[in-house]
C-alpha cells in the first residue's frame, strides 16, 4: 500500500470500533470501490467540524445557542436526565416516553483510564442545579462498575439539595452493557422502573462524607 494509503488507514483505526482490517475495508471502499462517496463524506466532516459543537446549557449536540430539547418550552424543564453521553440522549429520544431534560456528562469516572470529576461536565451540571428549580434527577448511566461509582459520586458531592429527588432507571439492561445499544422497550422499561437512591444528608466535604 502506499504511504498515503497507510497513513489513512493508520487514522480510521484509531476511530471506536475499527481494527485493522475494518480500517483497510473502510478506506478501499472509499478510495478504490465507491470513490464517488469520498467528496460528500469530506463536505460532511468539515461543516460539522464547523458548526456542530456541545450545548452550553446540557452538553448535548448542537448548532445554536442551545440544543433543541433545551430549547423546547414544551418539555418538563423540572426534571433532567443525566447521561454519559449524546448518543443516549439520541437512544432516550428514539425510545419515546421521557420529555424531561438532559444533561450530558461526556464520560464517567474511571481511575484506571485517568477520568476523574474535573474531566466530567459537573461544572455546568452544578450551575443549573443553582439556577433552576428542578424537581427530580434521574440517574440514566450504564450498569457497569464504573457508571456506579459515577452515580455515587453524584448523589454524595453534586446532587445534595434536599428538596431534590434523585432517581436511577430500572436495569432490564444486562449488566455492563451500554444504554445506547438498548431497544426502545427495554429503555421504556428501564424508565417505569427508576428507583431513588440514599444520599448523605451532610454537605459535601464535611467529616465522614464518602470522597474523603
């Protein structure tokens, strides 16, 4: 293969789900067998890379000044569903039946990958707790350990107002699959089920609180 072929394919196996032979598939396709697809493919990167970007209100993808579920007074502006990323705010909209809000954490903590509370976006999750009179949040993150040790975080250092409800979703996930990968009914069931959850009643860095 030549150098520019190598160095292409060398950047699509760095994309999630590729490995090497997916990566060399991927750009023959684009080069050798369907070429004509290789223009719009391009157009496409580029407009996004210049016009999509996070929601300054939720974290959730945007083109304005704020998404379009921020945006839309229709929703119930009382509840805010909290998620690892924007493709489960795609997979809730899909599955119908939640019209709350959403606020996207782009991650969750995993020590062993470096991804402590400052690479999350808590900050702006805690300005709008500050701002808004929400009356319940719903824990909607993956049933893995790491989703866990987020939604305990949560509930012990951000979500300490007592007049806030704070509940989970339902697992008729599997354990440690991803929410996004689920089908409607089953997020729909996962949604009917949310249970709440204990919470410190102390404020955050006092004695005895869990992130000591």
């Amino acid at each position: 293969m030549t150098p520019t072929f190598e160095k292409l394919q060398q950047l699509l196996k760095q994309l999630p789900g590729l490995g090497y032979r997916s990566a060399e598939r991927l750009a023959l396709h684009l080069l050798v067998e369907q070429p004509d697809r290789l223009g719009p493919l391009v157009e496409a990167l580029r407009e996004a890379a210049e016009c999509v970007r996070p929601c300054p209100t939720c974290g959730n993808l945007c083109e304005a000044d704020q998404c379009a579920i921020c945006a839309d007074a229709r929703r119930d502006h009382s509840v805010v569903c909290i998620v690892e990323n924007a493709t489960e705010v795609a997979a809730m909209e899909r599955a119908g039946g939640y019209q709350g809000l959403y606020h996207v954490l782009h991650g969750k903590l995993s020590p062993m990958r470096g991804i402590g509370p400052e690479q999350l976006n808590l900050q702006s999750l805690r300005d709008r707790l500050d701002r808004s009179g929400f009356r319940e949040i719903v824990l909607a993150l993956s049933n893995d350990i790491e989703g866990e040790a987020t939604c305990h975080y949560l509930c012990e250092e951000v979500l300490t107002g007592d007049a806030l409800t704070v509940s989970r979703i339902g697992f008729g996930l599997p354990s440690g699959s991803a929410i996004v990968y689920a089908d409607a009914t089953t997020l729909r069931s996962a949604f009917e089920g949310r249970r709440g959850l204990p919470r410190d009643p102390r404020s955050p860095g006092e004695p005895g609180s869990a992130m000591e």
